[in-house]
C-alpha cells in the first residue's frame, strides 16, 4: 500500500467546480502515476479542460482537494506557486517570443525566474548551453537553433514551448489538445516525444483526436458532463457501451472517430 502511494504523483478527490450553478465538474477522482502519460478524453463540455485549470490553480474548486507528491494540498494555492512546484500547464496556442530565435526562447525558459530582461543579460555558462542544445535535439530542432521562433511551422512551434517548459524541469506537464493543427508527420512526431518525456516526467494530456490517442495512450480517462465515465486502456475504453453511447455516437469503432472532444 505504501509503495502504491509513492507511485502516485498527483490525486484529484471529489473535484466539483460550479460556475453560478453549472457544474462543470461533478465528483471527480483522478490518479496519476508517476512516469504515467495518461489521456483525457470525451465529448465537448464534459469537463476536461476544467480539470486541467484545477490542477494548474486556475479554476478554485467549489468543493473536494487536489493533493501533489503524496502530501502537498495544492487545492487553494495560486496558479504561479503551482507552476514553481512543478506542475507545467501547455494550452492548445504556442505561447513563444515569436522574435527571438529558438535557442533564445530556450534560454529564457531557463532562466526565467530571473525574468525576461535579467535571463538575456546573463551569462550563459557551458552546462547551461549543453542543456539547451540537448533539448534542442530532444524536440527535434537541433538545426533550427538560431531560426527566429515566428519562422517555425506550427508543429514546431509546439514543440519549443513544449522544450521551454521541460527546461523549467516540471514534474508533471499538463497539455491541451497539443496536435490540433499538425500535419499527420508533425502528430507523429508528437507522441514519439511525449512517449520520450514520460521516461522522466508524468504527462496528462487533453486530446479529442482519436487515431493519435489509440497509437500512444497506456491509460485513458473518459469524462462525460463532469464526471468519470471509464477508465482503462484504450481497448477497454473501446469496448465499453456507455463511452460507444455518449462519445462514440453508439458506435465502439474508435479508429472511425476523430470526433471532437
């Protein structure tokens, strides 16, 4: 039992959040694993992105804990002093310095607890560029270091912010819908790097698409109208009447859907 705990890194209970009487989120419980990359998924107003703003402080929950590391209570802390306890939140638009080159926007993540201004005027030590330079092959921009960032494809542009966070050394990373917009080779590309990351960090992703989910999910959360619907692998989840009648249109054929989520 004391070793299950360990393994968990992050547990929602009871969440509900009620916006003047609508509730978003109704009851939820939620684990994750350590090294765990874990899927979000279901029908559009079923509460995914809620849960993502409860656990990175932006959304205060009207009622139940959020408790981070085994014992830390994070539920009424601020979004800032969650970001600095390691919990990285990634929303679906890149959030870069779209005129500052890749390595630049690398560099500042950095540091960037000295701010912005402070990060550029100091002195970039060896170890600090090494470890730049090994994200930069880590995100696959190796060779687009001194590109300005606004130059990148899409795909790439999540990509570095995806490298900017990692460089914060988070232990967890929150993403939301991250291949909206890619290319089929760029949402490759993705899940082979959130399936590297996972070797270090816990993932839980918010994805409505559904070919991508079943080629790189080990545990997917189904959420319906604020509340756990199923949880389990993704055959599990497939072969489950309720997920084939409220997210699947009574249909369990998963690989037909890219329905939005």
């Amino acid at each position: 039992m004391k070793e299950q705990m360990e393994s968990v890194i992050l547990q929602c209970s009871e969440v509900t959040v009620d916006f003047d009487g609508f509730k978003a989120v109704q009851g939820m419980n939620f684990k994750l694993e350590k090294g765990e990359l874990r899927f979000l998924i279901g029908p559009n107003g079923a509460g995914k992105t809620t849960m993502l703003d409860v656990i990175c402080g932006k959304v205060k929950p009207t009622f139940g804990r959020v408790i981070f590391s085994g014992s830390v209570d994070i539920t009424k802390k601020k979004e800032h002093q969650i970001a600095e306890m390691g919990i990285g939140r990634k929303f679906q638009t890149p959030s870069i310095f779209a005129s500052l080159t890749v390595f630049e926007n690398l560099e500042i993540a950095m540091k960037q607890h000295r701010g912005v201004f402070a990060a550029m005027r100091a002195k970039l030590h060896s170890e600090d560029r090494e470890r730049i330079d090994a994200q930069l092959a880590m995100i696959g921009l190796e060779d687009k270091g001194e590109w300005r960032a606004g130059g990148l494809s899409h795909g790439e542009k999540q990509w570095l912010e995806i490298g900017m966070m990692l460089l914060q050394e988070p232990e967890i990373l929150l993403l939301d819908e991250p291949v909206a917009g890619m290319t089929d080779n760029e949402t490759e590309k993705t899940g082979e790097l959130l399936q590297e990351i996972r070797l270090t960090q816990s993932i839980v992703v918010v994805e409505h698409d559904m070919e991508f989910v079943r080629n790189f999910a080990s545990k997917v959360t189904v959420m319906h109208e604020g509340k756990l619907l199923k949880e389990g692998s993704m055959e599990e989840v497939q072969r489950d009447d309720r997920v084939a009648e409220v997210y699947l249109g009574k249909r369990r054929d998963v690989d037909a859907s890219r329905s939005t989520a």
